[in-house]
C-alpha cells in the first residue's frame, strides 16, 4: 500500500515491477477494474449485497431505507458489535424524528464507518444543529484529535523569566 493506493509487483528478471496501482475500496465494496479481465463483458463484477430480513425487526429496520441498508452491510463488514441492538433502535428513533432522518443518518454513518452506539444519534442530533452533514471525516490515522506532543516538548524546561 501506499497512501490510499494498493500497488501491485511482480518480480521478473529485473527485479521488481509495478503492474498496478488502484485506489484502495471500502470493506463489503469491491473495487474490480474490467479491463483486467478482456475475456468477460463490463458490469458482471460483484455486486452490492442485498440483505434479506428473516425476522419482523430486521424487515422494519430495512424498510427505513437506503441508508439503512447500506450501514447493515458496511457494519456487517467492519465486524461492528451488537448490530441487531442498534437496529432496534434506529426504528424507535425512526417512530419518534421520522424516517427520512434516521435513513440520512445511517447512511452517513455508514460512510464515515461509524458503528458506536451513540453515533446515529449524535448524527442526528449534528444534522437538527447544522442542517446539512457537511464534510464526512473518516477516522483514520490522518485525522485525530490527538493535540500533539508539542507540551512534552516544554517539559522540564524553565519558564522565560524565571
């Protein structure tokens, strides 16, 4: 890897050569370049998956929309814990600000991989403040809220004037 980028090698008699360089997807999106495959036609790679409610919940969950079950399916992927829990209460929220709310901010969620379970409602609770998401933050080592190590730096020193 590299930055945001999977590189791809190979070692031939020269060494080692670059063969590719894609961008990197998200857990349960995969990225499929069709010309790597000439012999088959564009449009058969993987598909999103479409979940399939067995139970009531899981129906009344899905029906939210969209965003509802695109966050099923990346907090699927990333291993989030108690899902069926922050199912439930997606729809109680969603019986309470609507629908509409609720699938706006579980899509958000699932974008910025958030699964925590207070983050749709800290979603929500961002959107009746701000009106719009604005920029999606994703956590990662690029952003932190980390102050910085500048203070450790001054420790022990002597105070000017002193």
């Amino acid at each position: 890897m590299a930055g945001q980028e999977l590189v791809i090698t190979a070692r031939t008699g020269r060494g080692g050569v670059e063969i590719a360089r894609h961008r990197l997807s998200v857990p349960g999106s995969p990225s499929i370049c069709d010309e790597h495959y000439p012999h088959h036609l564009g449009g058969n790679g993987p598909r999103q998956p479409r979940p399939r409610p067995r139970t009531r919940a899981e129906a009344e969950f899905l029906a939210i929309g969209g965003g509802a079950r695109r966050w099923l399916a990346e907090a699927a992927a990333s291993g989030a814990a108690r899902i069926r829990s922050k199912m439930t209460r997606a729809v109680e929220l969603a019986a309470i600000v609507g629908a509409d709310r609720i699938d706006a901010a579980l899509g958000l969620a699932a974008i910025a991989g958030r699964f925590a379970d207070g983050d749709v409602p800290s979603i929500i609770d961002h959107l009746a403040a701000e009106g719009a998401a604005g920029e999606v933050v994703i956590a990662d080592e690029a952003h932190s809220a980390q102050p910085g190590t500048s203070g450790w730096a001054r420790l022990g020193r002597q105070a000017p004037g002193r």
